[in-house]
C-alpha cells in the first residue's frame, strides 16, 4: 500500500515539476521577445499611442512611407539605399570571409611549408587583440589610401577573419587523407581541391562563418560612423543611429520603423539557419 | 609535394593580416607617442606624455568606474539569469529547441535597434513606466545618473541571456549522467549535488562566460551612444566613447591611441585574473 501511495506522490511531483519549470520558460521566453512585438507594433502606430499604448487603436504605414521617402532631392531614397549600401558591404565582407577563410584553413590544416607552424599560432594570438586598438591606425590607414567615404573603407578590414581560418583549419584536419590524394592523382591543383572537394565537405562551418559575419557586419556601427561621410554611402545601420540622434529625435514613429528595418533581415536569416547559430554559439564556448 | 602551393594559399591572408592588422597595429603604437591632430602634417615625439594625460583624465577614471559599475550589475544577473534558464531548459525534452532559439532571438537583434526599442520603451513616459505608475511607481531609466549605467546593464544582458544560457547548456550536457545518479544513491540531496557536481564541471563556461561579460563590458559603445550620449552627468560614459570623442571630434590621435592601448591592457589584466583565479584544469 504504502509503496504504492509513494509512487503515485513520486508521479505527482514530477507533474508539478514539469509544470513549473514549463511555466517559468514560458514566462522568461514572453519577456525575451516583448520588445520584438513592441517594436513591431509601435512601427504601425501613429506617433501618440507609441509611448503609451501597448495595442494600437488603428494601423497606420504612415511611419514606413515618412522613412522610404526621406531622401535629399527627393529622388534618391536615403533608406532604401542604405539598406543597399549595408547589402553590399555585408555580402562582399562574407564572401571574402569564407573564401579566404576556406583557402587559408585548407593550407594550414593539409599542406607543408615553410611558416605553417607560424600562422597556425598566429591566428590564435590575432583573436587575443581586442577591436578597439584598430579602430584609429586604421582610420588613418584609410584617410592614407584615400578610401574614407567609400565602399572598400566599410568592408576592407573585416575580409578576412582569424576566427573563421581557425575553424576551418580544426574542420579540415579531420576530412580523410584520401579524398585529398585521389583528386590530385585526378589532376587537380590545391585550389581545385579547395573549391571542389574540401568546401562542399564543409557546408556546416561555412553556413556558420558566413552567418556570423554578415551579422556583425550588418549590425556595426562605430567603424561605419567612422569611415563614411555622406549619408547616401551609409549602411543601414550608422543612417538609422545618426538620424535617430539627429534629425528624427522627435519621431519615434520613423525610428522604430526603421529598427523593423534593420533587423528583419537578420531575424529572416536566424529563422533559416537557427541550427548554426547555436552551433557556431556552442562552438566558441567550447573552443575557448 | 611542392612547397609553393602552401604559401600561395595563404598569400591572401599574410597580406591582408599585413596591411590591415600588423600595419595600423605598430602604427598606432607609434602615435601614441606623439601629439597629433590627423589634420596638421607636423607630429612631434612626446615620450609617454599622452599616456601620463590619460592616467591624469578625469573622464579616464569616470569611464573606468561606469564600467566597473556596469560590471557589477551584468555579470551577476546575466550569469544567475543564463545558468537559471539553462538548468531549466536541460530538464526538459519536449520543446527544448524551441525554447532554446526563442532565448536566442534578442542576441541577432543590431545594436541600433534594440538601443532604440529599449531607449522608447524605458524612456521617461514610455510603456514601461506607463504600466508601473498604475501601482504608483516610475522609475526614470535612463535620466537618473544613478541607475542609467545599470538601465544599460539590463538590456544589455537581454541581448546575451540567450548567446550565455547556450554556452551553459552545453556545458551542462557534457557532465555524465552517471555522476548524478551514484550521488543519488549515496543519498545527496539536490543542493548538494548542484554544488559539488554541475558548478565544479561547469566551470569552462562560467570561465568563457565570465571571459566574454568581462571584455564586453570595456568595450561598450553603441548602447550609451544611441541612449544617453553619456549622460546624464557622465554617468554612461565608457572608454570606447571616450576614445572616439578624443580622437575624431577632438582630433588628438595620439591621445586616443595610448587611450585603447591603456583600455586594452586594462581588459587584458582582468581576463588574466579570471583565468588565474576562476579557470580549473579540469584534466
């Protein structure tokens, strides 16, 4: 009897439990995605109920059409074009990324030469730099090449990252050896290896690499703030914070459409690829 | 085999790491001992002057205590935060994932943005305040020089609760099931078992987590820049602002260099401390 009574309570407990612990997740996960639903409610509001009602009393688009038609002369879109601005910059700066990452890993995971051991160490001393002993010699590299206020001043320092060599230099160690010899018996130079044998084996690091980049090339600010000057070269990101703290100070309408803006691509790419994302998370707590 | 191939491939590498890493670095060892305002071609070699200055800035030591403040406020709260959910989500099976990416969702949001969510919601008469003042509380976020830093702090761990709580949750899956199960046997209670098993092997992620709040909070800039500009009173300024506000509104270059030199060995110093004192060798 008694035993029995004690597995029941053992039954029930574990049932509040499990409860509890559902409850509590729920309640942290609605805290966690409430400013996602604010900001994207509030972008539909009309400017009064922003501060102060949760629900809008009506839907408006007046604060997109405000923003997409903020322009100089009026015939050039300044938003549009800044989300361009950050299209291209971001894409090129990940492309460059997982190209030179890829080619890179490649030699210092497979190939013997002279310095590899070198670089192999180099990487790891390069991540131990924090970003802000860059920031002013390479503004002045860039005022020096003549490259302030243009495209190749936003993306040329962040084309090659140590992070992504090193990943793919731990991932290339482990692809077998003769995979490798039958592709060069077939003819094939490094490179060709490279492209078409050990990429296509590396799909996951490379979703991983190029996700990562192109998010915190989206997301900066400070170098862009730095390096451009006119806003019609502006991404996204350094338009929207330098006309949130200047021209529209006073309409949280236009700013919150535009932080809908800014983030939807990115919240799009972390709904595709969430996987890599809590791998590439996992990953570097691992590594470090 | 060749050598050649070898040093092609990483040819692309060595000369970017030259021009755009190992460049700009000596570089701007060397400025910061000169005084230099970009504009005027004349740089004169002033020893350790610019160093001396930033020791005796003012704004050096306010900056110092905002993110020895922040610190105080982030590290603990995103760490018993972090390390709370991941214990949470490791009980569970059903739906783990979807809660572990939902967790995720604020660390993809751009600095820009959620400084202007958060900057909106929390402002004087914002939503936030609008829901307190119906029990009779307001809380000014972001004006009281008291609690901006920490206002900072609070949004700021919602932006890494989830990127933290991963790290423990993989930290924590790592730990063999059969250690709590012997202790279990050998009669140990919960409490004990949490604190002589899962902190103990915990502790590469609490040494990265740690590692990571630790840098971040140096290194702060977007939020205080979006939110408060620094004020009110100095109460957000970092070192990040300040090195930017002296070297491209200022123009001292020489004095921002030694500046991110003096903040880089300030981060250094702590990351070595927590290793020295946090990190176990778990071998």
């Amino acid at each position: 009897m008694i035993v029995i009574r004690d597995k029941k309570l053992k039954k029930h407990s574990h049932t509040i439990r499990m409860v509890v612990i559902y409850t509590l997740l729920g309640l942290g996960l609605t805290v966690m995605v409430f400013p996602y639903i604010w900001m994207i409610l509030a972008s539909f509001k009309i400017p009064s109920e922003i501060y102060n009602r949760f629900f809008p009393s009506r839907f408006t688009l007046e604060n997109y059409e405000m923003m997409f038609s903020a322009g100089q002369g009026g015939s050039d879109n300044l938003f549009i074009r800044s989300a361009l601005n950050s299209l291209v910059v971001s894409s090129i700066a990940t492309f460059s990324v997982v190209l030179i990452g890829s080619i890179t890993g490649y030699a210092l995971a497979r190939l013997r030469f002279f310095g590899r051991d070198f670089l192999n160490n180099f990487v790891l001393f390069q991540m131990l730099f924090p970003a802000i002993l860059f920031l002013i010699p390479r503004f002045l590299l860039m005022l020096e090449l003549g490259w302030i206020n243009t495209y190749q001043g936003m993306f040329s320092p962040f084309m090659v990252s140590a992070w992504a060599i090193y990943l793919y230099t731990q991932f290339y160690k482990t692809i077998p050896q003769e995979l490798i010899d039958a592709a060069r018996i077939d003819g094939c130079s490094e490179l060709r290896i490279v492209f078409s044998v050990m990429l296509p084996l590396s799909k996951s690091v490379t979703a991983i690499v190029a996700i990562f980049t192109f998010m915190s090339t989206w997301d900066e600010f400070l170098w862009y703030i730095i390096v451009t000057k006119d806003y019609d070269l502006m991404p996204l990101s350094a338009l929207l914070g330098l006309f949130t703290r200047g021209e529209y100070n006073s309409y949280p309408g236009i700013q919150t459409a535009g932080a809908v803006i800014l983030t939807v691509p990115i919240l799009i790419l972390f709904f595709f690829f969430r996987k890599s994302f809590s791998k590439g998370i996992t990953m570097s707590g691992i590594k470090g | 085999m060749s050598k050649l191939p070898g040093l092609g491939l990483v040819s692309l590498y060595v000369i970017h790491t030259i021009i755009f890493w190992l460049y700009p670095f000596l570089w701007g060892v060397v400025i910061a001992f000169k005084r230099w305002n970009i504009i005027s071609p004349e740089k004169e070699f002033i020893g350790i002057s610019n160093f001396i200055g930033v020791l005796y800035d003012p704004l050096f030591w306010i900056s110092f205590k905002n993110s020895l403040y922040f610190m105080a406020v982030y590290v603990p709260l995103s760490i018993v935060s972090a390390l709370g959910v991941a214990l949470l989500l490791s009980r569970i099976k059903f739906l783990q994932s979807f809660f572990a990416v939902g967790y995720l969702m604020s660390y993809i949001s751009a600095g820009v943005a959620y400084s202007i969510v958060f900057s909106l919601l929390f402002s004087g008469d914002g939503l936030i305040n609008t829901w307190l003042s119906k029990i009779n509380i307001t809380i000014p976020w972001f004006s009281d020089p008291d609690i901006a830093m920490a206002s900072i702090a609070l949004i700021v761990v919602w932006k890494y609760l989830g990127y933290y709580s991963l790290i423990f949750l993989a930290g924590l899956q790592a730990i063999p099931e059969s250690l709590y199960e012997s202790a279990s046997i050998d009669g140990a209670s919960e409490r004990v078992k949490f604190f002589k098993i899962t902190v103990p092997l915990l502790n590469p992620s609490f040494t990265i987590v740690l590692v990571f709040a630790v840098m971040l909070s140096f290194n702060i800039f977007t939020e205080p820049y979006m939110i408060t500009g620094g004020g009110p009173l100095d109460s957000t300024q970092t070192f990040v602002m300040q090195i930017y506000h002296q070297t491209f509104t200022a123009l001292h270059a020489g004095y921002g260099s030694s500046f991110a030199i003096i903040v880089a060995a300030i981060s250094f110093l702590f990351v070595f401390a927590i290793r020295k004192t946090v990190e176990r060798d778990m071998a």
